[in-house]
C-alpha cells in the first residue's frame, strides 16, 4: 500500500528557486555563446581600467592572430573583431571530446571617457590583445597650484 506524505507547498518553492539560482548562474558566470552545433561563436574575455593619462583594455584572444584582428572606434564605442580560423577536421576519427571554438567574433564596449583614437597603441603577445587608448586632454586631471600671499 503507497504511503501518504503531506503536501508540504515551501518545497516546490525552494526547488524552483534552486531552479532559478542554476539558470541565472549559467547564464552570467559562463562565457556568452551564440549560435548551434560546432560552429559556435564566442566573445573575448575583457579586463578595461584606466589611470589619469589613458584607458587600458585587455582582451584574451586565444588562437587568433593578429593579422585576423580588427579593432575600431566609433564614438565612445571600442568595437574588438577577430576569427579563429577551424582547423581541418579529420574525417576518419571518433571526436570524444570537442570544445574548442571556431568562427569569427565581435565584442563592443563603451569607453568610459573620450580618447585620442590617433595615438592609440595595439600589442599581441601570447593571446592577449593589449589596447593603450590615451584619454582626451580635456578629461585628464588637472593640477592646480595654490600659492600663499605673504
């Protein structure tokens, strides 16, 4: 004979709130990715700070090379674009794994103050994509010196 339990409703509350607390975790711990199957894109991972003279923004870009990388600014807008090129698949093999990324990608920040687009400086070593954007003179802090009258 089934044994009766008592409706206990705070247990499908906790449950769905369990529910909520993987989906939300998923959705903003875990890299953005867009699209189906294999060819998923991918968007580079972003560290951006900023000191008194210019903006610094980091980018990891595994696999890309630097002649695959596009970087433009439109506005206060800094636009990173790339493509990780797939390498040739091999047809006669079993993939037991396959995480790996391939395809082009686009990530698009707002700078937080203007900068002089014409003196920006781009390096690429190891994967990682450093971008120096010197800020505009007028949003560099200013030092003004106090004089004492005698």
């Amino acid at each position: 004979m089934a044994e009766l339990v008592r409706w206990d409703p705070f247990r499908e509350v906790v449950s769905l709130r369990e529910a909520m607390d993987r989906l939300l975790d998923e959705a903003f711990t875990r890299p953005l990715a867009l699209g189906l199957g294999e060819n998923l894109a991918w968007m580079p991972q972003i560290d951006m700070y900023q000191t008194d003279d210019e903006v610094v923004v980091k980018a990891t870009v595994p696999g890309v090379k630097p002649d695959d990388l596009h970087i433009t600014i439109t506005g206060d807008v800094l636009t990173i674009r790339g493509e990780v090129k797939q390498e040739e698949e091999i047809k006669d093999a079993a993939y037991h794994i396959r995480e790996r990324r391939y395809g082009t990608f686009s990530r698009s920040l707002p700078l937080p103050v203007p900068v002089l687009t014409d003196k920006a400086k781009a390096e690429f070593e190891n994967g990682i994509l450093t971008l120096t954007l010197p800020k505009a003179e007028e949003v560099r802090p200013k030092t003004i010196e106090v004089k004492a009258k005698k």
